[in-house]
C-alpha cells in the first residue's frame, strides 16, 4: 500500500501490524509535519491516537537497537507532525486601488541667518601616537 493522502483513508480500516507497517514507512520517510499525508491523518480524529499508539510501540520496539537514536528522533519528528496545527489558508482581502496623486513639492526654505564663523567650532585633537616595547 502506498503513502499518500488517498491511502491514509484506507488506515481506519487496517489491523493493527497492518497500520504499524505503514507508520513505519512513514516515519522512515520523514516527511514534513504539513505535508499533504500528515495533514490527511490530522483529519480524522479517529486514527491520530491509533497511530500514537503505533508510534509508542515503535520507541518501545527501537530501545536497544543499533540504530536506537535515529529512530526516536524520527519518531519524535512524527509526533510532532501528529500534533501540529495547521491554520486554515487565509484568503487576501482586495486592496482598493489607490489613485496617485502628484506630489507637489515643497518651496525651498532660505535661510536668512549668517553663517557661524569656523573660529568658534573647536578642531579635533590629535591622538597621540603609543608604541609598545617587547619586555625583554
């Protein structure tokens, strides 16, 4: 039996070594928590604490093995993807066209004022130059 959206309608109906063969598939998939099989699953309320039980069975089954980490990540990957939430796609409101208007620009503002003498600003002091000497 295949992974995919189709297929996950057919799990209600599995036994259970049948169910936990395809858990296996798709947890060693690793798909993304919302993609099209996850999203599937999520939909019917009935086969998420199914498939939560499988997914215990398998962390279980997994204790001891060679590959004892990989697969717990990946299990603990799918209950993630089991227990995420996706938000229903919002439709974009149309925005009123906006009518351009030109802008007009701004007279310049002269100023009347004199300038401020340079003498009066205060140069900037040189840093003195520091050599450090190798202790010998």
């Amino acid at each position: 039996m295949a992974i995919g959206p189709s297929a996950v309608e057919r799990w209600l109906d599995l036994s259970t070594e049948e169910l936990r063969a395809q858990v296996t598939r798709l947890v060693s998939a690793r798909l993304p928590g919302d993609h099209a099989v996850w999203q599937a699953i999520r939909r019917h309320p009935a086969l998420v604490p199914r498939i939560r039980g499988v997914l215990s069975g398998l962390s279980a089954t997994a204790a001891g093995s060679k590959d004892e980490a990989m697969q717990k990540v990946w299990i603990a990957n799918a209950r993630v993807a089991l227990d995420t939430v996706t938000p229903p796609p919002v439709k974009a409101a149309r925005k009123p066209a906006v009518k351009e208007v030109p802008v007009e620009e701004p007279e310049p503002v002269i100023d009347l004022r004199e300038p401020e003498p340079q003498e009066l600003k205060q140069p900037h002091k040189a840093i003195p130059t520091m050599l450090f000497q190798e202790p010998s």
